[in-house]
C-alpha cells in the first residue's frame, strides 16, 4: 500500500509548490516608476491645459464688491458670503448649471454661453459684465462636479470628489488607499470622455516617463480601471487547504478499502 500513497503524496505536494510559485508576486510588480538610475532624473511636467466646461457642468460663482448688499441679488438660496468650506453635495445645490445648449443663467447678467470655455474665461466674461453693474467687482468660480472613479484592485473602489486643479493618476489612486498587490501596474485603464468620445488609455505605472506623460493629469469624470494580475487566479493565500486535505485523505482512504 505505502509504494502506492507514497507518489500520490509526492504529486500532491509537488501540485502545492507549483502552485505557490504561480502565485507569487515578485518586488518588480508592485513598484512604481521603476527605474535602474540611483541618480536625480527630472522629468518635464506635463501640460495640463485648462478644463473646457461642458454640458451638465455645475459652476459654484461667488461675486464680491464695496457695495455688498448689491451682491446678494446673485447668492443662490442658502449661499452666504462666508462659505469657504463646503460638501461637494452642498456646493452642488448652490450652483449654477450648464444647461444642454451649453449655457447658464444668471440673476441680472442672463443667459451665458459657458460652454467649451475655461474656468479663467467665464470668470473675465463675469467680471468685465458686472463692471458697469457693481462697484469693483470680484468674482469667484469653482466647478463643483470633480469626480473620479476608481475601480479593480484598489483597497478602496469608489466615486471620488476632489478640488485640486493639478489632481495626477497617483492622487486619484492614492484617493482609493493605492493599487493591492495583485493590481497589474502595467495595463490600468483610464477612460475620458472627449468632445462627446469615450476614449480609452492603457497606463504603465511602472515607467518614470508616466510624470511627464499628457495622461500624467486626471480631468473630470474620468474613470481609472485597475486590472488583476493572472497570477491573482492562482492566489494561495485563498487557496482551500483544509478542504483539499480532507479530500486526499477521504481519497486515499477509500483507496486502501478498495484496494
């Protein structure tokens, strides 16, 4: 009997070597921007041009002047002049919204085509428009609706708000508690919408180059797929060695009945 268990022991162990070393994940995939250089290597920022606004787009708008009574007529409802930090959700319902035809309406100004124009745009339009209106003008926008998701094998996937103007594909990812050890740092998914396209950009984490790459900046609703690794199929840490056990054995004992 034992020449006959021996080699089913034998296969089996080999069975849980083979696949424990499938399902290693080596220090080469979890680093980022690996390079062999020791010495300081600088990279040229890449550009991040201006955000063009879009339909659907929500605006938060403070104006500010010597006569402070006048600005009210242009305070959403519930918006007050000392509103510095606010929710997401809250700004939200205290914006004005593009509306389909890419425009906004605006107590005393009126209708303002505020689509495919930057933030610094509507705000010299706003300023310039209320000159004749207000002593010494000050206007603020912000736009409310910065969002990014994260999705795949992060810690944390989710919908995330931001309000930095300059928020990179490490932030966002940093946002959702940074990729787990299975996530492929080679091939994340980024998808944007542009000009009305869903395009989509695979990223290579991995490379240096990334910090001067046009894709190095996240825009608006973009959305930040991470891919697992096929190692993670062969995952030990889950692997059921109770279960299996217990089956060899069950196994090898009905074996030795039968034989």
């Amino acid at each position: 009997m034992k020449p006959v268990i021996r080699p089913l022991k034998k296969s089996l162990l080999i069975c849980i070597a083979a696949l424990t070393f499938a399902s290693c994940v080596t220090q080469k995939d979890l680093i980022y921007m690996r390079d062999k250089k020791e010495a300081l290597e600088i990279f040229k920022d890449s550009e991040a041009p201006d955000y063009k606004l879009r339909a659907n787009d929500e605006l938060y708008i403070t104006i500010k002047s010597l006569d402070d009574i006048s600005t009210n007529v242009f305070m959403q409802s519930g918006q007050a002049s000392n509103n510095i930090n606010l929710s997401p959700y809250s700004a939200s319902l205290m914006s004005y919204q593009i509306d389909s035809e890419g425009n906004m309406e605006v107590p005393v100004l009126g209708v303002i085509h505020a689509e495919d124009l930057t933030i610094p745009e509507v705000t010299s339009l706003m300023q310039d428009s209320l000159q004749y209106i207000l002593s010494h003008p000050t206007v603020t926008v912000k736009l409310v609706n910065r969002y990014v998701t994260v999705l795949g094998e992060v810690a944390n996937p989710g919908h995330y708000s931001y309000s930095k103007e300059r928020f990179t594909i490490y932030d966002a990812l940093g946002t959702a508690g940074d990729i787990m050890d299975f996530g492929n740092r080679h091939e994340v998914v980024l998808t944007r919408n542009e000009k009305g396209e869903n395009r989509r950009y695979i990223l290579d984490l991995s490379k240096p180059e990334m910090l001067s790459s046009e894709l190095y900046y996240i825009r608006p609703n973009d959305m930040v797929y991470v891919k697992p690794m096929k190692k993670k199929f062969w995952d030990m840490r889950t692997f059921p060695y109770g279960f299996s056990i217990a089956f060899v054995s069950a196994a090898l004992a009905v074996y030795s009945v039968i034989r």
